[in-house]
C-alpha cells in the first residue's frame, strides 16, 4: 500500500500541470527506465513508467538491458545496445557501476532504483528550464519529417536520433527472480538510431524513414551521452 501511496503523490506532481500543455505539441522530457523482466526490484519502476506515460510532455522510454538473463529468465526486449548506452552514460560521470532499475532524465539525472518523487521533482525541474531548442514532427505514410532551430545558435552539434517503441505489452515471467509475475511494460525500446549530427547553427531539416505502426521519438543530444536539448514524439 505505502508503494501505491507514493507512486500517486509522485504522478501528481508531474501529472498537477498536465492541464496546461498543448494538446498538438509532442515535446517532452526524456525519462529513460533502464530495466529488466528478470529484476525483483524492476516492477515497481515499470509501473511508475507506465504512470507518465499519461503525461504528453513527458516522454518515457524502456530500455531493457540484458545482463540479467543468465539468472533463468531472457528478457525478449532486452538488447545488449541498450546495456552499452546505460555504460557510456556511467562512463561519462567517472562510474564504474550500473544498476537496475535506473531512470536517467534528460540525459543528465541518474536515479538509482525507484524513487517516484525523486524522478518527478526531475522531470519538473527539466519542464521549467527554458528552451533552447524548438523541435517539430511530421509523418506522412512511412516518412518522418524533423525540423528543428536553435536559438541562440548551438556551441557544440548534437546527435540526432530516431528511437521506435512499442506502447504496450504484458509478458507472463515463468522463471528467474520474477516467476510467476505478469507484468505490462509501456513504451518498450524496440530500436535506437543516430541519423547524424546537427551543428545547430542553422535550421536542421530532414526526412527520415519510418515504416509501421510504432511511435517514434526524436531526441536531440549532446554527446557523451550528455544532456538532451530537445525531444519529441509521434504516434
């Protein structure tokens, strides 16, 4: 009961201010889970993922790592690209150390197991900063249109990546510290790609080809990983 109490005060901090975003913009926070169907302590997280996705300037993402499959259970989305980008993010801080579940948000706030209020002071501080980036989405059949600007121009380029994700799928764990769970898992990573580089001096324009029904998410990021400029999503 107490978890439940504390996933509801944490959502409504994030949630409170719902009201007044703009039903057609797509930009959001970028809260990346990093997690595992074969991790007791996983689920709780999951569920709190779950919870902003309601939130449409917050955009959560699953990214299930694979190191946890030896323990009896494989992870079907697990991907070990998703290992190696929640390594270079503890690379960049000088950490020799992972863990799961872990939310990074922005690109910059690393949260070590499942602290709601934490994550969603986070995700508010990010909201208020001011922008610096604009970011648009258009897709028209199979062919994403990104269009983005800087103001003032950038310092230094940043990444431009595609990421496509599942919204939604509930997985019956047999085995491994999780037997006999059934979880739903949101906004599930199915792949992660770098278009290229922007240098964010003049207006980025640029096509880019998404067949299927997935969602997609653009993020825009220095490297490192390093913070996130500017995100936004499409279903």
């Amino acid at each position: 009961m107490q978890m439940r109490l504390t996933l509801g005060a944490a959502c409504a901090l994030v949630l409170g201010l719902a009201g007044n975003a703009q039903a057609q913009s797509h930009a959001g926070v970028v809260v990346e889970l990093y997690t595992s169907q074969g991790c007791s302590s996983c689920p709780p997280a999951d569920e709190f993922l779950a919870a902003l996705a309601a939130d449409p300037r917050v955009i959560p993402l699953a990214l299930h790592v694979d190191y946890w499959d030896y323990i009896g259970w494989k992870d079907q989305f697990a991907d070990p690209r998703y290992t190696e980008r929640q390594k270079a993010y503890a690379r960049a801080v000088g950490s020799r150390t992972i863990y799961t579940p872990q939310m990074i948000v922005g690109g910059v706030d690393r949260v070590e197991g499942h602290a709601p209020e934490e994550v969603a002071a986070l995700i508010l501080k990010h909201m208020q900063a001011a922008e610096r980036v604009g970011l648009w989405l258009e897709r028209e059949g199979d062919v994403l249109r990104i269009q983005a600007e800087a103001d003032p121009p950038l310092d230094a380029a940043v990444r431009v990546q595609l990421v496509r994700y599942r919204p939604e799928e509930t997985v019956d764990i047999e085995h491994g510290e999780n037997a006999g769970r059934t979880v739903t898992y949101r906004n599930i990573v199915t792949s992660w790609q770098v278009l290229g580089e922007w240098g964010g001096q003049a207006p980025l324009s640029l096509e880019a080809p998404a067949a299927g029904d997935e969602p997609v998410a653009v993020i825009l990021q220095h490297d490192g990983p390093g913070p996130i400029l500017a995100a936004a999503s499409l279903r």
